[in-house]
C-alpha cells in the first residue's frame, strides 16, 4: 500500500499560548483504516479539520498525496476538498429542504463534475446497501437522526475519495445500523480509500487497520 497522509510534529494553538495538538505524528497508506479515540475536548475534532483542510496549523509539515500542504493556503487546495476527501460531520451538514438523493449529489454539484446514469445507479446501490432506498425521495428534514447520519455517511462515500474522514459516524445509530456503516468502511478501504474515523466510543471496532488514543495532543498506538 501507498502512503496518502504523513504529519510530522504537528502543532496548533488559537491563542499562542495552549497547544491543542502539540508535536503530533501520524501516516496513513491508501486502503488503511485509522481510529482515533479519545475524550470530549482533546482536540479530535481540530485535528480531523487539519486533515480534512478545513483548518490551518500552526507548526509541522502536512504532506497529503505527495503534496506538502501550506496552512497559509488552504484556499488553493479547493479540489482536494472538492473530489479526494469525503467527509462525514457529527453535525450532518444535510439541506433538510433537499431529499436523501440531492443531497447524496451535492458533491458532484459542488465539484462540476456531471450526474451520469451510472452516477444515479450508484447512488441507488448504496441506498439499499444501507436500507434507504424506499426514502431516495423523502425531505432530509422529515429523517430520523440515525437516518440523517446514514445520509451523511452515502454522500461522503459516493464519489470513491482517496480519503473518508468520519467524526462519530456511528454517534445516532444503532447496533444494526452500526454493523452497516462499520462493514462499508470495509469496503471502501478494500477498495483502496483511506479512512479516519474519530470516536470516543472505546467499543467501536472497525476489525482493521491501526487504533489510535489522542493525549495530551499527540496520537499514541493502542
């Protein structure tokens, strides 16, 4: 396997004095797997924003696909955002007026890129892969939260991204729809797509790849 992430001693601080991340390590190859547990506040959430490039840091060196990313741009790395990364927000970030399907292909709206027929199918395919196909055309406001996180977790994983990024993907579901989600994160890295899952949930078992403890703002094996 390829490696896609490497970050070495990476720091970040929001008001130069505490360091939420502080002399951070961690790689991750191309169809790997990485859990990252930990509690409320230790920085997870900031670090997956680093990774994602949603944020900037303030010390180390990022390089994603062979590209060492600048903090100072982020702006300019719009397409890695845009068609390598899939993300999956605790928050959801769904348009609750748009239904399960559009909002399943706001990614393709977002990049430019066209919605095939083979888009269309794909995007039925997974809907009945995680039970949803019979919703395809319901208002996202009208979901359950665990039907909201299902649409979530479809719309990052759509466009095959090199990189899934997962912050409590499993948060609103239950020990079923868990199994489902765990078993298409499977997939999706068997595929050859790296995936980041963040998690305070200690349970949580993806069964491979590596499991990381995030203290102390650095990432210590299990």
């Amino acid at each position: 396997m390829s490696e896609l992430i490497r970050i070495s001693n990476l720091r970040k601080t929001y008001d130069g004095k505490r360091y939420v991340l502080d002399g951070l390590d961690f790689s991750i190859n191309k169809g790997e797997i990485a859990t990252i547990l930990g509690a409320s506040g230790c920085g997870k959430s900031t670090f997956l924003n680093i990774v994602g490039l949603l944020d900037n840091f303030t010390d180390g060196k990022y390089l994603f696909s062979e590209t060492e990313i600048n903090p100072k741009k982020l702006n300019s790395y719009y397409q890695y955002r845009a068609t390598d990364i899939g993300f999956i927000f605790q928050a959801y970030c769904l348009i609750d007026s748009l239904s399960v399907k559009d909002n399943i292909l706001m990614p393709f709206l977002y990049s430019g890129a066209g919605i095939t027929g083979s888009v269309k199918e794909a995007v039925d395919a997974l809907l009945d892969s995680f039970d949803m196909l019979n919703l395809k055309n319901k208002r996202v406001s009208l979901l359950s939260g665990g039907e909201r996180q299902r649409v979530a977790i479809i719309r990052a994983i759509i466009k095959k991204p090199k990189l899934i990024i997962a912050d409590e993907p499993t948060g609103n579901l239950d020990e079923s729809n868990t199994q489902l989600v765990v078993k298409a994160f499977r997939n999706i890295a068997e595929n050859g797509t790296a995936v980041i899952v963040v998690t305070h949930n200690k349970y949580l078992s993806l069964g491979m790849g590596r499991t990381y403890s995030l203290k102390g703002g650095r990432l210590y094996n299990e």
